[in-house]
C-alpha cells in the first residue's frame, strides 16, 4: 500500500480505527501492566504476601474469564456504540472501587470488575470491531487499533509510578476513573454512524474453512482450536506473570523500580513495529505461515532475562518479549477471523478471549506461589522459555493440517 493510499485508508476509516484505538487504550486500566503498579502499596495496604496477593488476582481474573464466555457474545447482537457505553462505565466504576475499597475481602471483586471490563470486553469489542468490519484489510485495522495497547503501555506506568511520588496510590485510582469517563461522549461521537453485526453478517461476512461459518460449538468440536489454546494462553499468563512481579523482579536482580520502568518505552516501541509488521504480513501471507514462529522471539526473551544481571541485559529481553507481543495483539484476532469465519465471530473469539482472560489469571498466581516456596523468577522464566517452544511446535502441527481446508 503507497503512502497516498494509506493516508486515504486512514482518512476514510478514522472513525471506526479511531474508537478501536480508544477502546484498546482504555482496557490499559483493566491490564496487569498498569494495576501492577500499585503491586507494592496493594501488598502493604492489605498485608499480603507474593502468593496471597497473587492468589486474590488469580481468583478475580478466572471469575472475569467465566463471565466473558457469556458477555464476549454480546458483541454479536449489540452495536459497538451500545456496548462500548457500557463497558466503559463498568471500567469506570471498577477504577473507583480500587480507589475506595477498604476491605481485602472485596479486593478480588475489584479486580474482577477491572480484568472483564478493562482486559476482557474493551479489547474484545474492539478487535472484534476491526476483524468485522475489515476483510482485505483486516490485518492493518487490528495494528492500527492495537496502537492504543502501545500508547497505554508506553505511557501509563512512567506516568503513573511518577506521580505516586506526589498523590497517593488511591487517588491515582480516582485519575484513571476520570479518564475513562471522558472516553464515553468520545466514543459516543467517534460511531455516530456505525455499522450494525446484523448488517455485517450479510454484506461483510467472510467464511473460514470450508467455505462454512463456523459456530462457537463447532469451532470448540475442532482440533484446530485445541492446538492453538496454548498460543492463546501463553502470552497472556506470562507477559502478566512479569508485568505483575516487575517490582519484585526488579528488588531481586538489584534494580531500582524506576530504571526498569524507562526500558517499556523501547518495549512498547518494538511491539509496534512488530505490530505493523505482522499485520502487513498476515495481510499477505495469511495468518497460518505466521502463527508457528511468531512466539519464537518470547522463547529467547524470557531466556535473557532469567540470566541477566544488567539493565542492558533486561532490555534485550524485553525487545525480544515485544517482537512476540506486538504480532500478538493483530495475529490471533485474524486467525479466528481467517479459519472460522466472521458472521460468529464474537461468540467464537469470546472463548478465545476467555482463555487469555484465564492465562492471565493462571500466570500471576502461579509464579506467586513459586516465588513464596523459593522458586526464583530466574528459574521460572527459563522454564517459560521452554514452554513457547513447545507452543510452537503444537501451533505448527494445528495449522499444517488446518489450511488444506481454506
């Protein structure tokens, strides 16, 4: 695609790229990178170990998983603009029960309201959105979408973690609250004029395999899916697994918090263009060449940080981490689009979601209770290294099968 029409690609799809975009922001308050943050404070407000505090989110996560099985298939029926009202709210008020909450037996509560609103059904309805609406583009919709995952990640925690020197973490809280609130008449603006999931499931509709659109009950019948639920949850529960531990990571190697914090920006901006990359590649190659090697670099990253003892150490591994993640925020959304179909796509990507969803409560968890029986995260992430090599051998083997049916 030549400059020229890129900029006329941009300048005639603003609207819908543009509330993708905002939606996949404003899920940055529901994501582990963001309410890691305030890991520590959490920990000393509420007098929690490693293992209980990652117990507690692990509890809220699953339960956000559980619902978004049934609230991910809502964005079949129900407009963008419609949902997204009140997906926003819910992030809203989650925001402020961080803030307000006192009581540690409601802190799982919290943090189910911020994984489904925030992690779960922002990020889902808007990649949902872009794999609908776009066919021959899909791959670029979802990057330039996804862009708001990078802005968020890129900016938030430097801003955050900066501020906590001023304002205290429970009024950081009130602050998110408010930024959300000011995204519902964004929003409301952006789809003024939307297209509805009826009217796309005949005028826009692109089958999967065998020329069929596959239903959710069919697509959980296929080995296809099976093979691929690992590269779904791999991601998730270990990019959260250090995002979630980044404090603690950072004490144990000897690092200042601050100084791993600076390193996001270079992973964020190498998730990006990784991100453009995978969505001009899938855009040309489909998604089955890629979906076997792209978790390849997550592999080699966790590798370098079990055994680094530097800061430069550390942002080589998170440059490979990004190379991964940034193809991951466009490839899978694609793939269920490209095998499956799109008529039932929300319903078939929500248990898609759902598995992230739950990755990410088993990953925080889990290397909590390591760390608590005297597991270090270096020893842990070399064992994840070996796990995503084991993803892409399953990845590979589901896929090879799969694309003669295309």
């Amino acid at each position: 695609m030549t400059q020229f029409n890129l900029r006329q690609y941009l300048y005639q799809n603003a609207t819908w790229l543009g509330a993708g975009v905002l939606l996949t922001f404003l899920s940055s308050f529901g994501q582990t990178f963001f309410i890691s943050i305030f890991a520590g404070e959490i920990r000393s407000e509420f007098g929690l170990s490693h293992g209980a505090w990652g117990g507690l989110y692990t509890l809220g996560t699953t339960v956000s998983a559980i619902v978004m099985i049934w609230a991910g298939g809502l964005t079949d029926i129900f407009r963008v603009r419609v949902l997204g009202l009140v997906v926003l709210a819910g992030l809203a008020l989650a925001a402020l029960a961080m803030a307000l909450n006192t009581w540690v037996i409601l802190l799982p509560v919290a943090i189910l309201l911020l994984r489904l609103f925030g992690q779960g059904m922002s990020t889902h309805l808007a990649m949902v959105a872009m794999a609908r609406w776009f066919t021959a583009t899909r791959g670029k919709a979802l990057s330039i979408a996804s862009v708001g995952f990078a802005i968020g990640e890129a900016l938030l925690p430097l801003i955050f973690v900066s501020a906590m020197v001023f304002l205290d973490w429970r009024w950081l809280w009130g602050v998110a609250a408010g930024i959300t609130i000011l995204g519902i008449p964004i929003l409301t603006r952006l789809l003024r004029q939307e297209r509805t999931p009826q009217s796309l499931s005949s005028a826009y509709s692109s089958t999967g395999m065998r020329g069929h659109h596959w239903t959710r009950r069919e697509a959980l019948c296929d080995p296809l899916f099976w093979f691929m639920a690992p590269a779904v949850l791999g991601p998730s529960a270990f990019i959260t697994a250090f995002f979630f531990h980044q404090v603690h990571f950072a004490e144990v190697k000897g690092w200042q918090h601050i100084q791993l914090v600076t390193l996001f920006p270079i992973y964020t901006g190498v998730s990006l263009l990784s991100m453009f990359a995978a969505g001009w590649a899938l855009d040309r190659w489909g998604t089955a060449r890629i979906m076997p090697y792209y978790q390849l670099p997550m592999a080699i990253g966790f590798a370098v940080l079990a055994t680094s003892t530097s800061i430069g150490g550390a942002m080589t591994g998170l440059i490979f981490l990004g190379l991964t993640v940034g193809a991951n925020s466009t490839l899978p959304s694609a793939f269920w689009a490209e095998f499956y179909g799109t008529r039932h796509i929300g319903a078939i990507k929500a248990m898609a979601t759902a598995v992230i969803v739950l990755g990410s409560a088993i990953g925080p968890g889990l290397t909590g209770v390591l760390i608590d029986q005297g597991i270090s995260l270096s020893t842990q992430f070399l064992w994840v290294g070996g796990f995503f090599i084991l993803v892409c051998i399953l990845a590979r083997i589901g896929t090879s099968r799969a694309v003669r049916t295309l």
